[in-house]
C-alpha cells in the first residue's frame, strides 16, 4: 500500500478579536518578532499589536511589505530580521504577505505565526509560498518542511475587509474538493509527499459542502456587517478546509488554470479565487463532468458573484492567440493540470476555455 500523509498547522485559533491574544501564542515560539505587513494592515493593527505586546513584555519590530512576494522582497526581509536579531516571524495581512512570511521564517529557520486579515486564499495553513515576479507574474512554488506553527484568524478584522475579497476565498477553495478528486482518481501525489488521506478527502468534501449551505448567506451577513455562524463557517472553509484540503488532498487543472490567466494583463485586475473559481468550471470542462454538477458550480459562482465568463475576467476580446498563451502557461511540464487522471494537452485546455465561457454566458442568459 502507498504512504498517505496529512499536514497542517500546527495550532488553529479562529475567533472575534483573538488578534488581542498575539502575544500569548508568539510567546511559546520565541522572544523577539518580526511582523510583516503592508502599510495599510500595520496601521489597521498596530494598536492591538503593540498593546498585547506590551502586556507580555515581549520584544518586536515591524517590517513594512512591498506588496509582491517576490524573491527581492523575500531577500531584503530575511536581512532585516536577521539584522534586527529575531527568532519568529509574524505575517499579518493577505496571501502574499503571508507567503513572504512563511519564506523569511523559513530562509533564517524561525517559528512563523500567521495572522490574515483577510479570508480571500487558503494560503494561511499551508507549508509553501507562491512567488511572483516583481512585475506581478506567476514563478514558481516554494516548498516547506512544515506548516506555520500558528495560524490566527481574527474574525472580527477579516469582516471589516471588503465583501469582493471573502467572496473571492470562496473561489479558491471552490477548486479544492475538484482538484483533490482527480488526484485521488490520478493516484498522484500531494503536497505531503504521499497520497491523500480519507481525512483529507472528507475535508476537502466539507469545504464544497460548507460553500454551498452557508456562502451565499455569508455574503449577505458580510455585506451587513454581520458576524454570525455562516460567516464564521466559510472563513473556515476558506482557510482551513481549503488549506488541508488543497495540502494533503492534491491541486489540478483549476489553479494551473489561474496560473496560465496570469499571463493576461487584464486578468491581473481580478483576485486569486475570482480567476481559480473560472479554473474550476476548466477543469469540469475537461473532465467532462456530469451536467448538474457543472450546473451547481454554475449557480454558486452566479450567486455570490464569482466569474464564468471570459467578460467577467476582463478578456471578453482575448484572441485565439491570447486563449493559447494561457493554454501553453497552464500546461508546462511543472504545472499541476498534469494530475489530472488523463493527458491535459495546451490544445485541450484552449478548447475547454472555450467551452467554459459558452457555458457561463449561456447560463447567465437562461
């Protein structure tokens, strides 16, 4: 029998306002923090950081990200945490910013607690960093011994954050049951090194579950500012059941899909699961899933408002030359399309950008 292998963080705190406890979980992994964020999320948090922080007697720095999980950005950081002589990183912000983090911390061996503000990806709880290049391209995937040894997810700051981003979280772990579906069916394996666990698969499942009972509903409550069960439940699903779902259960078409758009200037207008929530309907194209599931990923998308239209990601014009730049982006030999159970060919993925996008303008016209 294969090795099956599960991983995740090694603690998860999610809750209103436990961002005031920092300094409590900061205080088991060292003496001396970095936090890293952008100008925006320091000044959002900065009191509440320097208030747990004082209340514990623990030392800290604040080092201001740039914006673009770069390699440059990535270099300077690890020098200004080594030359500010700490022994834990801190991320606080969104999905690049964590993934800085994650790098700095693992580029000068330190425990890294994690802290998003916003609940748009599943990169919290995971054991890798996606690099862009300077100008914002997809690179490459950086990959980690462990996950963060803390993950605290502050409910009551990731509400304040606009509406667009939570709904965008929500296409991202859309792709999560899908992907890790043909991986268990392609006997590949994930992240962990081995194949998924039944634990893995079921979060997975969850997370598909949880999207459909509660994210239309979480939208409106978020609209409203209005922290309740089913807000609660898909911050969860976006970042947790995602997160191990994605790790331990295996990524396919739908992300390298996202990572073929990028190509696409006007692709870069749209967020992270906007464009992996179109992957998604991709790769049901490409396996050619049964009608009413395409239909039910249809309807989600359509109510909380994520693109199924090349209009909705800004490339309603895109050439056929534009449609196979993305396909020969999607399909180089290091992308994850090739865990699909079958051969992805670029010609394959042209072809089912195509029919995805008759799809959705089909369905937004019934």
């Amino acid at each position: 029998m294969a090795t099956k292998v599960l991983m995740g963080p090694g603690k998860y705190v999610q809750g209103p306002d436990v961002l005031k406890d920092i300094a409590i979980y900061t205080k088991a992994l060292g003496h001396k923090a970095c936090v890293i964020a952008d100008a925006f999320v320091m000044h959002l948090t900065e009191a509440t950081i320097e208030s747990s922080f004082s209340a514990s007697g623990l030392a800290y720095v604040q080092a201001l990200f740039n914006r673009e999980c770069s390699h440059a950005e990535i270099d300077r950081l690890t020098a200004y945490a080594k030359a500010e002589a700490c022994d834990v990183v801190i991320g606080i912000g969104g999905g690049k910013t964590l993934d800085t983090a994650k790098a700095v911390a693992y580029n000068v061996s330190f425990p890294v607690l994690i802290a998003p503000t916003i609940a748009s990806t599943d990169a919290p709880t995971s054991a890798l960093s996606v690099i862009y290049t300077d100008q914002g391209v997809f690179q490459e995937v950086l990959m980690f011994p462990a996950n963060p040894n803390v993950v605290l997810v502050d409910t009551q700051i990731i509400l304040q954050a606009p509406v667009r981003l939570l709904v965008s979280g929500m296409g991202d772990a859309l792709a999560t049951y899908f992907e890790a579906r043909a991986a268990k069916r392609a006997k590949v394996k994930a992240m962990t090194g081995g194949l998924a666990t039944e634990t893995a698969m079921a979060l997975a499942k969850l997370c598909y579950d949880t999207l459909l009972s509660h994210g239309y509903q979480a939208k409106i409550s978020a609209e409203r500012q209005t922290l309740d069960a089913s807000v609660e439940n898909v911050i969860e699903a976006n970042t947790y059941l995602s997160g191990i779902g994605f790790e331990s259960g295996g990524l396919a078409a739908a992300h390298a899909i996202h990572n073929g758009l990028t190509v696409l200037e006007p692709c870069k207008q749209l967020y992270h699961g906007e464009k992996v929530a179109f992957g998604t309907l991709v790769q049901l194209v490409l396996e050619a899933a049964p009608e009413d599931e395409i239909h039910e990923v249809l309807r989600f998308c359509e109510r909380v408002g994520l693109p199924i239209t090349l209009k909705e990601l800004n490339i309603e014009g895109a050439t056929e030359e534009d449609l196979m730049r993305v396909a020969k982006a999607a399909t180089i030999d290091t992308e994850t399309i090739h865990n699909m159970p079958f051969v992805v060919t670029k010609e394959a993925v042209y072809k089912a950008l195509i029919e995805a996008d008759r799809l959705g303008t089909e369905f937004k016209g019934r």
